[in-house]
C-alpha cells in the first residue's frame, strides 16, 4: 500500500500514541490500542486497514465508475463538494474521495465500500 508521496508500512498504533491519528479514508479516529494501520513515518500519514484496502476504481451497482483520489481534482474548485451517499462533506484536504466526472459525483471512501 502507498500514498502518492512514500510507500506505507503496517504498524501498530501502540508506536504512534503521541501522533494524530485521523484515517484521510473514513475522517475516523485510528484506536490507539493493539490496531494495525498503515503509516508514513516521514509525512505524519495514516490509513486504516480497510480504507488502505479500497480499490483504485470502483462501479456501483448502477454501473457508474469512479476514481480513487487523494484530494478532490480540481484544484480551484470553491464548492463543498458532499459525499452522493451520506450528503456529507467529502473530499477534505489530503483526505481520499472516489469521483466520477461525467456525473460530478462523489464519495466518501468509507460510504463506498462499507458493507
């Protein structure tokens, strides 16, 4: 598993009590006891197992495809961009979202591959 920057090493949290421990995947807070996450040393990155899990690209059961992606790719782009499935906000700054262009949607990672 890698984020764009550095290849991520599976760790447990019990190493990493003094560092934030925010999932960019889900918003969720990775427990700080005897879990295994993926971690960044040099950047300060950490994923969750199942959000580290996601696939690049994903199509839903009505045969619409979207893109993995660390940030939401448009960089100028002002308007609260919210998750197709919860209405949430979606898309944070260094969180992960799935996006489909044509259709201007988006997803959160957890709300997408959450069983």
């Amino acid at each position: 598993m890698s984020h764009p920057q550095n290849p991520l090493k599976l760790t447990c949290c019990l190493n990493l009590l003094n560092e934030e421990l925010i999932c960019p995947g889900c918003s969720g807070n990775i427990q700080t006891s005897r879990v295994m996450a993926y971690y960044c040393a040099s950047c300060i990155f950490i994923m969750n197992r199942q959000c580290a899990g996601a696939p690049k690209t994903l199509t839903r059961v009505d045969n619409v495809s979207y893109e993995l992606f660390f940030e939401f790719p448009f960089k100028n782009e002002n308007a609260e961009i919210k998750c197709n499935i919860c209405s949430k906000k979606a898309g944070t700054k260094g969180g992960l979202l799935y996006y489909n262009l044509e259709h201007d949607e988006a997803l959160q990672v957890y709300c997408a591959i959450k069983k």
